[in-house]
C-alpha cells in the first residue's frame, strides 16, 4: 500500500498532522504499554514504523507515569530489572552497567530506581525513534464504521479534527478510575481540597508549601488511607521529611515482595487461566489474588522502626475502620473518627485506595459500547484470545483492559509482554501494512 501521510520531527505534534489521513495502526495511550507494544511491534516488522501512530493527551511519552512515581516519592520500582519497554529483557541492566548505575538496581532482583528507569526509557525511545510517531492527541470519539472499508474506524480529537484507522489497539491505564470507598464520597464533597486521592497528591508541591508556610505549619499532619504500596511509600516518604502521619489500614499489614505470584507470568497458570471459560470465577481469581494490597518488606521493616523510634511522628491503625470525619472547631483541621479512637489536628487525608478499572468511565468510548453493545464484566470488556473487543474487529486491549484474559500480572509493566503475544498475529498480517 501507498502512504500518504509523513510524519514530522520531534517529540510534539500538532492534530493538524494527522487529519484526515487513513492510518492502518493507531495506539491510543502513550504509557507503558503503548510505548512496549509500539516497540515489539517495531523490531518484529520494522516496516510497521511507517504505519504506526501513538496517541496521548500528555505532551511526551510516559507523562502519566513519571508524575505518579514523582508524586509518590517513590525510589525504586517494585518490579525486576527485567520488566520494562525495551524487547531486551537485560536492557536496563546493560544501561545501568555502561553508565556507572549498578548501585540503582536494588537486591534481591536488582529493582532498578525510578530515575534509572525512566533514562533508561527515554534513551530507549531516542534510540528507536518512538518520538516520531508519538502525537498529542487528546481523544473525544472512537468510533467504528463496519463495512466501510479497509480504515473503519474514525478517530476525533477534542479539538474536533480526526484521522482514520484500520486498527486500534488501547493501552489506556487506570488513572481515569481512582477508587474512592463510599464512605468517604460524601466526605470529599464536604472537604474537597482536605480529602484527595493519591492520584492527585504530589509530595513535591507539598513539601513546596511547607517550606513557603509560617513556622507554626511547617509540620502539617496527614492521615493516610489504605493497606498497598502506594500508602506505604508515601508514609514512609511524609515520615521521612519531618511529617507527623497516621497510617489507618482495614487489615494488618500484609508484606509480599510483587504484587503477585510470579508464576501468573509463566505458562502453567496462564494455560489455565485461560482455560477457564466462566467469566466470573476469571474476575474473582484476579480480585483473590491482588487482594487488598500489599507492602514490601523493606517498606514494613521502616515503617515498623518509625512505629518504635518516631512515634510522635508516625502511628499505624492497624485494622481500623473510619466512622466521621468532621470538622469540630473553626480552623480548617478536621478530626478523624477510627474504631480505635481519634485522630485530632488532621491537616490533609490522603486515599491511597487504589484503582477499579471500569471500561464505562472513559468518556470516549461511551458511544462505542453502548452503539455494539460491548459486553463486560465488572468493569472489564470480555475480550476473544486476540484481546479484541467483540464484537469488533481489529479494535484490541492491552494493560487492565486485558484482566480477564491476562489475569493478575495485566496492568502491570510485565503484562505488556503479554499482550503482545496475544494481538501480535492478527495485528501484523493485516493487510493495511503490507508492505
């Protein structure tokens, strides 16, 4: 086939770029599934290059996940060395290695830090040129026009322009689907800028106003919410600057080095996962196994040094349940009722409640779904082994998309791995990209 649309150079594009172009592989979501499957992609058919586009709100690839393991302060990944964008599995290793970083690959399985991590993407997205055929490209519609030809479907822009494709593929994560208990809605409403979820807390601007705040604030006190890592990184990291933090969890801390059983990644439990065809026993595996959350050991072993020698500091409610939040007297602190008693003088509430990924939240989608009628499960589309959304052809799902195919290890970095194998056939034969 001809192409008729050229792309331009650097890492920014312009919608006007791809207006009204057909465009046989388009990639919607510029994180780290888009970025690994577009690179797979690459180096299993180079010629694919020119007929690939990745589409992202954000201005560079991998905005959204640098500003959470920003936000968060976290240091090191959880995931191996081995889990990353590049098709190499010892990539990051040998970047580590020819840069003098070995000490950035954390025992036992040489985690590497998030500063490593994302240099080591970013060298690899130079290196292959992924930046060419990344655009800024806020998505408003998708929709699918069966029967119209080689390029079905119509992709528009918020700014109104569009393109069409031959074949999509979602790699959208869960940022859009932050779960809040429902306890805690009506909460919110009431204190909205006093009860954030961890998705729109950044550690950085809070240290920023401390230190441009009066002496008599410079320590305010922070309740935070939940069980996982994510609560446990940021205790550790409020702890560790000099903020007094409560850290109220319904369970007892359970420690767990992954966040999952790495055999969810080897051929013996995803066979049989895969083989077993009710839908709602597939969804309760993944809830049974990823639980409520789970902390590292190294997070437990300085969260429980704090509890011993910071105990102005730090306090874990271990096993609790929050019954009122309120605010009792005229300052702008709110008190937070436990089932095992008070917190007074709260300053911020943090949710670290995770996410629940519900397809139906994505508001470009909405029509798409209800127009074809998409089938899900909680949340989740009920995919074909292709991970393609029935009834839909050549409209494919990688990332949390892919739970009920994928299982467990889906959303994660590794599960792009995965995904690629799934939709990697049936996207390279198509005939849009024939060379």
């Amino acid at each position: 086939m001809n192409n008729a649309f050229k792309f331009g150079s650097g890492p920014l594009r312009n919608v006007l770029n791809l207006s009204h172009r057909n465009i046989p592989i388009a990639i919607i979501g510029g994180g780290i599934h888009g970025i690994a499957i577009a690179m797979r992609l690459i180096r299993e058919k180079p010629n694919v290059a020119k007929h690939l586009v990745i589409l992202d709100r954000y201005p560079h690839p991998l905005t959204a996940w640098q500003r959470k393991t920003r936000g968060q302060g976290m240091a090191f990944l959880r995931s191996p060395a081995v889990h990353h964008i590049s098709t190499d599995p010892l990539g990051i290793v040998e970047y580590a290695r020819s840069h003098n970083r070995e000490r950035e690959l954390a025992p036992p399985y040489a985690q590497p830090s998030a500063s490593l991590f994302m240099e080591f993407c970013r060298d690899e997205i130079d290196r292959s040129q992924i930046d060419r055929l990344y655009h800024r490209f806020d998505v408003a519609k998708l929709r699918w026009d069966k029967g119209s030809g080689q390029f079905p479907f119509r992709i528009i822009s918020q700014q109104n322009e569009g393109f069409r494709a031959a074949c999509v593929i979602l790699a959208i994560g869960s940022d859009d689907c932050p779960y809040i208990p429902p306890e805690f809605i009506p909460w919110r409403r009431r204190f909205p800028t006093r009860i954030l979820h961890s998705r729109d807390f950044d550690l950085r601007i809070l240290l920023q106003r401390r230190a441009e705040s009066p002496s008599s604030l410079q320590s305010p006190k922070v309740v935070i919410i939940g069980g996982g890592l994510t609560a446990g990184t940021l205790a550790k990291n409020l702890v560790a600057h000099g903020l007094p933090v409560v850290l109220v969890t319904r369970w007892p801390l359970r420690t767990q080095q992954f966040d999952f059983d790495p055999l969810w990644l080897g051929p013996k439990y995803l066979r049989n996962f895969k083989n077993e065809p009710d839908w709602e026993k597939r969804y309760k595996v993944i809830r049974q196994v990823r639980g409520e959350g789970t902390v590292t050991p190294e997070i437990v072993e300085t969260l429980t040094k704090y509890a011993a020698e910071k105990q102005n500091d730090f306090a874990l409610h271990a096993g609790a349940r929050v019954r009122c939040i309120d605010q009792p007297h005229p300052t702008d602190q709110l008190r937070i009722d436990t089932t095992q008693g008070s917190i007074d003088a709260v300053d911020l509430v943090i949710l670290a409640t995770g996410y629940r990924f519900d397809l139906r939240r994505y508001r470009f989608l909405s029509d798409l779904i209800e127009r074809h009628n998409i089938p899900i499960r909680h949340g989740l589309p009920l995919l074909d082994d292709n991970l393609q959304l029935q009834p839909i052809e050549n409209l494919f799902g990688s990332g949390m998309i892919a739970q009920l195919q994928l299982g467990p290890a889906s959303g994660n970095i590794a599960g792009a791995a995965l995904a690629y194998e799934r939709l990697r056939e049936k996207v390279l034969r198509g005939d849009a990209i024939a060379d």
